[in-house]
C-alpha cells in the first residue's frame, strides 16, 4: 500500500516520452491529472503514442508548439532534454514548474529511498547496495538510470520494502521535495558541460541528491573527492564519510588487510573479486550504506567475494587465447577510462571513440603508460589518436565500428594481454546507447576463434 498520493497541480505537460515519459503521463492519468504529451521525434504510428491516446492522453508529435503549454500548471521532462529546449525555456518564461520523473517517484514511495549518485560508480554501487541488503534478508527493488523506472518501482513499493535508486544528474535538477533516507556522493569529475554548461551547475544538480535530507538523514560521500567535501558542507544529514586512503573511524575504510566500517571488520580485502581501485570506492560507499540500513557482515561478504561487475561497466567478458577482454562501454568520459586503465598492470590494448563534445582526450595521457596499442573508432578517433601519440603509443589503428576494433586488436594482442573496450565518449554518433555499443563488443569477442 502507497502513501497518498500529493501532486497540488492538475494539468501536466509531459515533455519526451521514453520509458520514464511514458510512466509518467501513464501515473498521472490514473491519478486524474489532464495529461499532455509532446515529443520532438515520436512519430504519430508508433505503437507508445497510440497507447497513449487509447488511454485518454492528448499527444502531441513531430514538433515543439508553444501552444502544448497553455493551460498547464507543471512540466514533467524527460530528464535527457537538455534546459535550452524551446518549450523548456518557455515554460521557464511563464514560470511553470519544471520537474523530472524522479519527483514523482519520491512522492510515491511509501518506503525509505535510497539515492545514488556521481560522475562514475553509479550504477556498479546501486547493484552492490541492492545486492548486499537483498542478501541480508531485507526487502528491496532496484531503480532508475539502471533500468526499471523509478516510477513504475515506486508503485509496486510495500511500506516495508526500500527502493535504491541510481540518479543522473539530468534527473536530480529537476527535483522539488525528493529526500531519500540514505543519500550517496560518489565522487565530481567535469562530464555532461554540453547538457549543464558549467562545472558549477553539474556540481548544484548533483547535490540536490541531499539538498532535502534534514538531521534524520544519512548522506554517505567520498572524503577523498574535494569537490564532494565542498559541495557537501551544506548538508543538514548525518554525514558518513568513506576513503580508500585514510583509516577515517567515523565511516568506511581500510587497510592493506581488511575493510572497516567504523572500527569494525567487514571483509578481508583478499576475498573482495572486484577489480579497481575506483571499485575500491564503490565498494566502501556500499558497504557504508548497508551498515547503516542495517545488513549483516556475511551478506554484505557473500556478495563481494561473487560480484565482478555490472554489464558495461569493467565487465570482464572471456578469456580468448590468454588474452583477457573487458567490457567497459559505460566508460562515457575520461574519467571512467582512467579509472579502467589505473585497475590493470597487464599490457593492454585500448578500444575508445565516439561523439565529439569538443573536448581533447590529454587528460588520458598519464593512464596510458601500460596501453601498448589503441585501436580507434567514431568521430573522436583523431582526437585518440593524438592523445596517443603523446603519451608515446606506436602502434594506433583506425576502424569504423566496434565489431573491427575487436578483430584487430586480437590480431594486435599476445598472450596475458588485456583488451578493454573504454571508449571515453558517449555512444550516440554510431550507436543508440552504450548497451548497443557494449553488446556489439559482447558478441564479437564471442565470434573469435
């Protein structure tokens, strides 16, 4: 059973339709709101926008009218739609609300959430909370960035079941009330200046994971990460600090031999099977979060000893002939494939590419020392490949897809060679999403004789 459902507007504009878009206009109809859609791309046949209008929901298709705002009380926005949209700045100019999916979905759970977010290590922290309090016996659903709309979990959400929530920031600048009981900060590094146009607003969107939290609250974040330590100053919540460099009592840490919550051992680090030391992060700020909610030692044990990762992210895939392939397509920036390139002293042979945001690739150069070849692909290619140059890489291959970066870095690699696909660039100038992208990866590495 839900709490009750307070949503003080009754005509709503559901900006972009997609998994989130479409719950959400789905919800507010059965909740008796007026409900209006508009997308840009939709076509008028597809099967989504005659679901909608079988429903009873106006849908409005193929172009941005200013009209769709007439009338309307509040902007539900898919969170992908950058804030320079025609009808998002419009809706700004009459001073109509503009919110994301995820306030919805905050407003309908009964249960605690909890809420994860950060430049990297979202969506591999969210499956290892899910994991470790699952395998405590506790009762609780997954959500968000990771898959299943929040949404569509809040509804099926008893009051003793906890939801975990991975959040972009795309969908956290959009929030008005959303308070999880457990906030997580993973870590800041400069990403998506295109959608937010300055580090600065990144930093506020991300923030707003805690920014309604009160003294009840937990926010768990990364005491390593200045600009988290910064941003996290104005919290009103129980601060949980986690390092993976300082013994720091009053949260999550370790030495060369175990990990600690508070004075307490957790596991030894030798059982942990998940590579990295950005893991490492991941892992503490996981472990914190489940202490804190109450999980035992050996279920929060039991998963790391078995977790090797979430599809996409450091994923390992097959050993071929001794060498070694990973999958890390969700390595949208450079930060990810540092982070990919610093969990491995093997030779490796890195494949990355794709869209262009304007930005160079030299901050890679210091990751690349144990990168043997690179094997390029996507409109970012050249941009690769002198990064590459720089940091001395002899051998660098063009090619025009992921199924031939595979094929030639095999014929590139000797044994004990790791092949990482890491493309520090989102997936959108050849391929729909990163999964597209990672699976294609997935299959060729399959196909190798």
């Amino acid at each position: 059973m839900n709490k009750q459902f307070y949503f003080p507007y009754q005509h709503v504009l559901v900006l972009g339709l997609a998994k989130s878009g479409t719950a959400a206009a789905k919800f507010l109809k059965q909740n008796g709101k007026v409900v209006r859609v508009n997308d840009l791309n939709a076509e008028p046949d597809d099967a989504t926008v005659q679901e909608l209008e079988a429903f009873g929901i106006e849908v409005i298709v193929g172009s941005h009218p200013l009209e769709v705002l007439d009338d309307i009380d509040i902007v539900v926005k898919n969170p992908g739609i950058p804030y320079d949209n025609v009808i998002v700045r419009e809706a700004e100019k009459r001073q109509v609300p503009i919110i994301t999916e995820i306030e919805l979905a905050g407003r309908l759970a009964d249960g605690p959430l909890i809420g994860i977010t950060g430049s990297n290590g979202k969506t591999t922290t969210t499956t290892l909370i899910y994991e470790m309090l699952a395998n405590s016996n506790q009762k609780v659903k997954i959500a968000g960035n990771i898959g299943n709309v929040a949404t569509d979990v809040a509804l099926t959400l008893e009051e003793d079941e906890t939801m975990v929530i991975e959040l972009s920031s795309f969908q956290l600048v959009g929030v008005q009330t959303f308070k999880p009981k457990i906030a997580v900060f993973l870590n800041l590094f400069e990403a998506h200046l295109d959608y937010h146009k300055t580090l600065e607003n990144y930093g506020h969107a991300k923030a707003n994971v805690f920014s309604n939290q009160d003294a009840s609250d937990f926010l768990v974040y990364n005491a390593d990460d200045d600009s988290v330590i910064e941003l996290t100053k104005r919290a009103k919540s129980i601060k949980i600090p986690f390092s993976s460099t300082a013994q720091n009592i009053n949260g999550a840490w370790c030495d060369k031999e175990y990990l600690y919550f508070k004075q307490e051992k957790v596991v030894a680090l030798s059982d942990i099977v998940l590579v990295g030391k950005h893991n490492l992060e991941n892992i503490l700020a996981a472990v914190s979060v489940a202490k804190l909610h109450g999980a035992t030692n050996k279920g929060i044990s039991e998963v790391l000893k078995t977790f090797t990762g979430v599809k996409h992210r450091l994923q390992f895939v097959k050993n071929v002939k001794q060498r070694m392939f990973y999958n890390d397509s969700k390595a949208t920036n450079i930060l990810a494939t540092s982070k990919a390139l610093s969990a491995f002293q093997q030779p490796i042979i890195l494949l990355a590419g794709g869209l262009d945001r304007g930005n160079s690739f030299d901050a890679l150069i210091p990751y690349l020392d144990h990168v043997k070849a690179m094997v390029v692909f996507g409109e970012t290619a050249t941009k690769l490949e002198n990064a590459g140059r720089k940091a001395g890489i002899e051998t660098i291959e063009f090619v025009d897809n992921v199924k031939q970066a595979v094929n030639k870095a095999y014929l590139l690699s000797n044994q004990q060679d790791v092949i990482l696909l890491s493309p520090a660039c989102a997936s959108w100038d050849q391929y729909r999403t990163f999964e597209e992208r990672g699976d294609m990866f997935i299959e060729t590495v399959h196909t190798l004789k």
